[in-house]
C-alpha cells in the first residue's frame, strides 16, 4: 500500500513538473539564440539546464539521505520556479547573460525529475524494480508531450501580461514546477527513505560503491553517455528546423514526440529490463541511438526524416536510460542506493551539459549531419563498460537485489 500510494504521488508530480519542463525545451535555444544574437550560444539554454542538474544533483541526494525525498524533491522543483521567473525577467530586460544563471537555476527542477525515478524503487519489489521505475519515468509523458505545444497558448499569455512572445511558455514553466513543489511536499508521505532506513549516508560511499562494482561502472555510464547523445542532439534540432524555415508550431510538434518517444513506452521498456536482462536492454538501446543518429545525419531538408530520427532518438534514449537506471539501483545494497544513484545523476547532467556545451559550436562548424555523426561515436564507451560486466549479467541473467 505505501509502494502505490508513493507512485501515486510521484506520477502526478512528475506530470505536473514535465509540463515546465517541456514548455521550455522547444523555445528554450530559440530565446537564447534571439537575446546573444548568434546560433553558437543557442545551445546555452540547455547546456546550463542540464548543469544545473548536475549541480543540483548532489546536494538533493544529500538532502533526500539527511531528511528524505519529500524535502528534497519539493526543494527542486522550489527553486526550478524561481528560475523560470528569471527567464522571464532577461527576456524583459533583454539580457542574455541573466538567462544563463536563470537556466541554471531551472535544472534544479530536472534534477528533482531524474530523482523521482529512483524514488520509485526505495520501496519496490526488486522483480518489478524496472517496471516501478519506468512507470514514474512514463509519468512524464503527459506534461512533458503538451508542454512544447504551449509555445502558441504562451504567446498568447505573453500578450496579456505584456512581456516579450518567447518569455510566454516560461510561465507555464514556473506555475508547473509550483504545483509539483507543493503536491510532494504535503502528499508524499510517509516518506519512502524514512520507511526503509537508507537515510544518513555520506555520498563518498557513492563514490567508492560505482567504482568498485562493474555493473554499477556499466550502469551509470550508459545513462550518462545515453544522455549526452540525446541531448546534443534534440538540443540544436530546434535550431536547425527554423534554419530550413519551421514554424515554432512544427518546432513544438516535433520536440513533443521526440518526448513521447522519451517516455510513452518507459513502461515496456521497465518490463524488457525485468524479463531479459538490464545490460541487453541496455545495450539494445546503444543500437537504436546509432540508427536515430544516421537518420538525423541523413536527413537533409526533409523535416519528416528529422522528426522520425528525433523520435528514434527518444526511444533509444529510454531504452538505454531505465535499464541502466534499474542496473543502478540493482548494483548496491539498500543503505548506499541514495549516494549512487545522486553520483549517477550528477554525471549524468554534466555529460549533458558537455554535450549542450559543444553542440552549438559543432553545428556552426560541421553543420547538423557532422554533429549527428559526432553524437553517434559517443555510443562507443558504453560498449567498452559492458565488456567489463561479469558473463552472468551479460547473459540478461542479473538478479536484482
């Protein structure tokens, strides 16, 4: 009863926060490109989003081991709100470089959504960890699809309250992470780390757990790597479609089912996990990720194969994402599960922020085929970590603990 009253509330957060979420992603490297004056800082936006996740990563699992999850996740989402009330204020002001700590401070709520899905299993039956994880992971879906649609209804509020056009989603943004902030904070109790006893360790043991265990090694890198792909990619997607004339309107659609292909299918991907094996699935998504990236490579002008390499992206993104997660939270006893799992998180963001980082330049440089192909070689290190899982997990015959 506590498992599925605490999936209860992590989905309805994580539906309210994705709508933020994904109301920014689409309009996000556009705002960004409009207040620099140059497409190279348009991948700024999401490069300081997903550092801020990885800044905000450890200080929420330190938080989430001292006083548990319902603290640290509202935390999150708190400050992810007040960030999208900076945006709004340097889109105002017109200052680009009051966008890059405001977007920094938005990832905070990025943090708290890659949290919840660890959340998920403090609780879970460890046969049905995949599945339990997935299903907060899918909760995403419904916020995170609507939200890059909103660019018009946010013009329109924009409009009404007299702030520039782009500025509009961001207030969704801020009334969404709101509502995830405050639903946490009085719904989620009791708390699921207060129930399991796994609070109060220090985060170097996270640290010394990853390094020590090869499934731990081979799961937290194909989440970080996975992620650097997905983001380097989706992030100047936006960019060049408005380059080959896209409206924000096919912009937005396009973002949007890049998303659902993120997170509809979580859930089949969390049963795959549990039925054949965490470093298969894993690895099966390392293949789809290649064949997003070649399509996007061989794209040209055609929106539609963006579209179909975007949405390929998303679920390779999945795929890889939940196994590994699940391989995350299978590696280590339940005591030290908090500090791995903040570890993976913080590489996970920073390998996103590097990816964001680099993104812009590489397709001033090499044009969007060139960054494709760039974003496909980052598949290979995950290969080399999964020859270092002993044969058993290699075989899709890891039991989780």
């Amino acid at each position: 009863m506590s498992q599925r009253r605490t999936l209860g509330v992590l989905v309805a957060a994580q539906i309210a926060g994705s709508i933020g979420t994904g109301a920014s992603v689409s309009v996000g490297a556009v705002l960004a490109a409009d207040l620099s004056g140059s497409a190279a800082w348009s991948g700024s936006a999401s490069t300081m989003s997903t550092l801020g996740a990885a800044l905000w990563a450890l200080p929420l699992a330190r938080a989430a081991a001292a006083r548990g999850r319902r603290l640290a996740l509202s935390l999150g989402w708190a400050v992810s709100l007040l960030g999208a009330v900076l945006v709004i204020a340097a889109a105002v002001a017109r200052s680009f470089p009051l966008t890059l700590p405001a977007m920094l401070l938005m990832g905070a709520g990025n943090a708290a959504n890659l949290q919840s899905r660890f959340a998920a299993t403090d609780l879970a039956d460890p046969r049905h960890r995949g599945r339990s994880l997935a299903l907060v992971v899918w909760a995403s879906t419904i916020g995170a699809v609507a939200g890059p649609n909103l660019t018009r209804p946010g013009a329109s509020v924009a409009e009404f309250l007299g702030i520039p056009t782009l500025s509009g989603p961001f207030v969704f943004s801020a009334a969404a992470a709101g509502v995830a902030a405050v639903v946490l904070f009085v719904a989620l109790r009791p708390d699921p780390l207060a129930r399991n006893g796994s609070r109060g360790r220090n985060l170097r043991i996270g640290w010394a757990a990853v390094k020590s265990s090869p499934q731990a090694r081979f799961g937290v890198a194909t989440v970080a790597f996975s992620h650097a792909v997905m983001v380097s990619l989706m992030a100047m997607t936006p960019v060049h479609m408005q380059q080959h004339g896209a409206t924000l309107t096919i912009v937005g659609l396009t973002i949007s089912l890049h998303i659902a292909g993120m997170y509809a299918l979580s859930p089949v991907m969390g049963w795959i996990s549990d039925r054949v094996g965490r470093v298969r699935t894993a690895l099966a998504g390392q293949a789809i990720l290649v064949l997003a990236v070649l399509l996007a490579a061989l794209s040209g002008d055609s929106m539609t194969v963006v579209t179909i390499a975007l949405i390929t992206l998303g679920l390779g993104w999945s795929m890889s994402t939940v196994a590994g997660s699940t391989l995350v939270a299978d590696s280590v006893e339940l005591a030290r599960r908090p500090a791995v799992q903040g570890v993976s998180d913080l590489l996970m963001s920073l390998a996103g922020a590097i990816g964001a980082a680099l993104s812009g330049v590489v397709l001033t440089l090499i044009t969007y085929t060139g960054l494709s192909l760039a974003a496909g070689l980052l598949v290979l290190p995950v290969i080399v970590f999964s020859l270092t899982v002993p044969a058993r997990q290699n075989q899709g015959l890891d039991q989780p603990r």
